[in-house]
C-alpha cells in the first residue's frame, strides 16, 4: 500500500504525464500529415497503413479517455481529506497502481485490437499498461503521419520544378528540330516527362512507397515502454529521391547535348564558311600542284611526276547537303555532318598540300644543287683555284647541266660531285675538314 506522501508523488508524476499526452494528442491531431492522409485518395501501401493508423488515432483517443476518468478519480478519492486514511489510501493505491481501468474491447475497431493486442470484450489493466499500449499506437500513427508528410513536403513541389524546367527544355529542343520521333533526344525527354508524370502520382497516392524507415516499425499489439514525448522523435527515416536524381541527371544529360545543338545554331554559319575556306585553299594548292607538275614534266628529264589528284565530289556534296540542312534548321542533323565536313575539308588541304610537295620535289632537289654549286664556287674562289682549267670545266659542266631544260637531275648531281672532288687536293686539311662538313 502506497503511503500519503508516495501517492502525493505518483498524482503528480501521473498528471504531467497526462498533460503531455494530451498535448501530443493534440499535435497529432493538428498534423498536417495527418490531414493531408484524411483528405487523399491512397493506394498501396500507404493506403494499407493509413487504415490502421486511422483506426488507431482513434483508439488512442479513447485510451487517453479512460486514463483521464482513471486519474480524475483517483483525485476525487485523495480530495476527501487532507490526510488520508488506510481505507483511502487502499483505494488510491488500487487505483494508482493496480488493474483498476476498465477497457471495453467491444467499442473498439477490429483493425484497432491488432494495435492494442489480443482482443476481448472487457480488460481491467492499470494505469502503466494502458500508458504503455498509447506509446505503442501513438508511435505507430506517429510514423504513418511522418513519413506521408515527409514525403509529400519533399517530392511533389521539386518534381513540379523538374516538369517545368524539362518542358522549357522541350520547347528549346523544339527550336534547333529536336522532336519525339524525329530524334532520339526527343524521345527521352518525352519518356522522361512519363516517368515524372507517374512518378508524382505515385508520391501523391502512396507516399510511404517513397519512404525508407532508419528503423524497425513498432510490432503491433506489443507492448512499448517509449514515452509519447520519445515517440515524437523516434519516427525517423529517410525519403527515397532516387529516381528523382536519377531524372534530374537525365535532364542534364539531354540539356548538354541541346546547348551543343544550340552553339550550332549560333556557329553553323561561320563552321560552313571556314569549310569552304578549306575547299578552296585545297583546290588552289592542287591548282598550283597541277601548274607545278607541268613545269617538273618541262625542266626535268627523266622523272617520275605523280599525278595530281582532283577534287573530291562527295565532299562538295556534302557541303551543299549542310548548306540545305542549315536553311531549313535542322540542326540534329546538322551537327554529326558538319562534324565530319571539317575533318574531311583539312584532310583535303593536307592531302593537297602534300600532293604539291610531292609534284615539287625535283625542282626542291635542283635547286638544292644549284645552291651547293654556287657555294663550292665561291670555295673554289678562296682557295685560289678558280682559274684551274680542271676546275673550270667540271663547274661549267655541272651549271650547264642545272641550268638547262630538261634538267637531268643524276647527271647533274654527280657532275657537282666531281666539282666538289676537284677543289679537294688544293684545301688546306683544316679547310678539307670544313669543306667535307658543309657538303655533307
């Protein structure tokens, strides 16, 4: 039996405890979680959950009633006197701490029991029990209530700003030919705006589908020692925004390829004219190979001349095919050919170019010949040989060779041989040296 000053302490103890759950209660009842679940047509598991929850909102109203008729008459009993007597303080000792609260199973919802526990038709359970089956049905509502508003707070306002922000991308997409069918960039983001249509339907009607709990959910129909107040903190968990992410970096993606669509736009004109450019720098170099190679084919005997190659046709076609694409803004398409224009266009110039250093190359080692001629002469002159008859017939026998048409390019090259051989018996050896450096 509990004494005066025990029962004083548990009064005390019991109506804080009330008073914080009635304040709970009322939270609870407030949440706008909880009124959103109220007002929405639900599926799935959301749907399911709710129906228990929702039962158990109710059930823990009529808990909190029992408890508060319990407690007020406890309180009843401890007002009779100031000092209580055995027979009182019998009283208040069963009704503190003994099975002294009737539960009427029969008023409660079926789906309720399987909160509360086992089902039957009249309970007598104490004060404690009946505080520790409101923790559990509290938590349970409680993470129901969360995890909706969680959800719903997170998702729906950002899948909103997503949706637009694709349909302004569509409309950009739209304007360099990019379309659902025409392309593929196109198709994705007519996929992409189905997979967030659905995926906002799917927030909207079952919330919890997107929620992923930090912890194991209360075990309904067992029995919890959380206070009410605990309970507020320990519905955590998480809102699974993967696919979420997973779209918005899609977006990304296709908005990349669209802003590389849009620098065409901008570009396109000045990348056909450098194309063009290209063109005409390679046909006039084969236009100089062409001239270059009836002048090798003149001034030079006995030669192999490769022949200089013409222009490319397809490569002129495919000029006027981006020439038609770019008027008619289609711009899709636009970019791998004039992608492979320019590559194609400089491997032209190259091509020309080495067709002309190729078409050059004997008039480039003729005149190679008459510089090193020209040079040995003036050799000749400082090493006080130049009037030496043999000198003098080897160097007008190698100029006669360079300087006349068709040159023939071996005879020469071996005639200025023999002049450089000529010039060796009257060098110094130190001059020899010089001399055998500079012809090499």
């Amino acid at each position: 039996m509990l004494s005066r000053e025990e029962v004083d302490r548990e009064l005390t103890r019991l109506t804080a405890e009330r008073e914080a759950v009635e304040a709970a209660l009322l939270a609870l009842q407030d949440h706008p979680g909880r009124r959103l679940l109220e007002g929405a047509t639900l599926t799935g598991r959301t749907e399911e959950r709710w129906q228990v929850a929702a039962q158990g909102f109710t059930l823990l109203w009529t808990y909190f009633d029992r408890y508060s008729e319990a407690l007020a008459a406890a309180r009843a009993v401890r007002s009779r006197r100031s000092r209580p007597g055995s027979p009182e303080l019998a009283e208040l000792s069963e009704l503190l701490r003994g099975r002294a609260v009737t539960v009427s199973g029969g008023q409660l919802p079926d789906a309720a029991h399987q909160l509360a526990g086992p089902a039957r038709l009249v309970e007598q359970i104490s004060l404690t029990e009946l505080m520790d089956r409101m923790n559990a049905c509290y938590a349970t509502v409680l993470e129901v209530v969360n995890a909706a508003d969680a959800v719903w707070s997170a998702l729906p306002a950002r899948i909103d700003l997503l949706l637009a922000e694709l349909r302004r991308v569509a409309s950009l997409a739209g304007s360099v030919g990019v379309r659902p069918g025409s392309h593929p960039l196109g198709d994705d983001l007519s996929v992409l705006e189905q997979e967030l249509t659905g995926l906002r339907a799917e927030v909207l009607a079952d919330p919890l589908a997107l929620w992923r709990p930090a912890r194991v959910p209360a075990q309904r129909g067992r029995e919890s020692t959380t206070s009410v107040v605990a309970a507020q903190q320990a519905a955590a968990g998480a809102v699974d925004v993967a696919r979420f992410d997973q779209a918005g970096r899609t977006l990304d993606s296709i908005r990349v390829e669209l802003e590389q669509l849009l620098r065409l736009r901008d570009e396109a004109d000045e990348r056909l004219h450098q194309v063009a450019d290209l063109l005409r720098r390679a046909d006039a170099t084969l236009g100089e190979a062409r001239q270059a190679r009836g002048e090798v084919l003149a001034k030079i005997a006995a030669t192999e001349v490769p022949a200089v190659p013409g222009p490319l046709a397809a490569l002129r076609d495919g000029v006027h095919q981006a020439a038609e694409l770019r008027q008619n803004g289609l711009w899709h398409r636009l970019a791998p050919l004039l992608d492979a224009l320019e590559e194609q266009a400089a491997q032209e110039l190259q091509r020309a170019r080495q067709s002309l250093t190729e078409v050059t190359a004997p008039l480039a080692v003729r005149a190679e010949l008459r510089g090193r001629l020209d040079a040995y002469k003036a050799m000749a002159a400082r090493l006080g040989v130049a009037e030496d008859p043999e000198v003098i017939e080897r160097y007008e026998k190698a100029r006669w060779l360079l300087w006349s048409a068709p040159c023939d390019l071996r005879a020469a090259a071996a005639a200025v041989t023999r002049f450089q051989q000529a010039l060796r018996p009257a060098a110094a050896p130190q001059d020899a040296r010089r001399y055998d450096g500079q012809g090499e």
